[in-house]
C-alpha cells in the first residue's frame, strides 16, 4: 500500500465518522437517546482510525509502499 492508498483509507473513515456523528446528535435530540452513546462510541473509534491512516501516511514519501501480510 503506498501513500495515497493510506489518504484514501483515512477519508473513508473519517466520512464514517462524521456520518455516525450526526447519527449520535439526532439520536439524542429524539425519543432514542439510549442509542446516542454507541453511535458516539463508534464515531470516536473510526476518528482514531483515520488519525491512524493520517499518521501513515505523513510518515512515508510518495514512493514508499507497505506490502500487506
């Protein structure tokens, strides 16, 4: 995997984050409060991933490649 195969990853999570974001806030504005907390949880996790594809990916050049197990 090279840097751009890392940027994209950290995009994608990060979009799962927000999405999951904005699913804990209408959660807790609406009858399912109890559902506000996990969806915050999860959103909080993904952020973490796409700070850890980030963090790959500012550490290589642009012609570095990860080969996958």
């Amino acid at each position: 995997m090279n840097r751009q195969h890392y940027l994209t990853l950290a995009d994608a999570a990060l979009t799962r984050a927000a999405a999951l974001a904005r699913e804990a806030e209408s959660a807790a504005k609406g009858d399912a409060r109890h559902k506000a907390e996990p969806f915050a949880a999860v959103s909080a996790a993904w952020s973490d991933i796409a700070r850890s594809h980030a963090a790959i990916a500012q550490a290589m050049t642009d012609d570095d490649t990860i080969s996958e197990a």
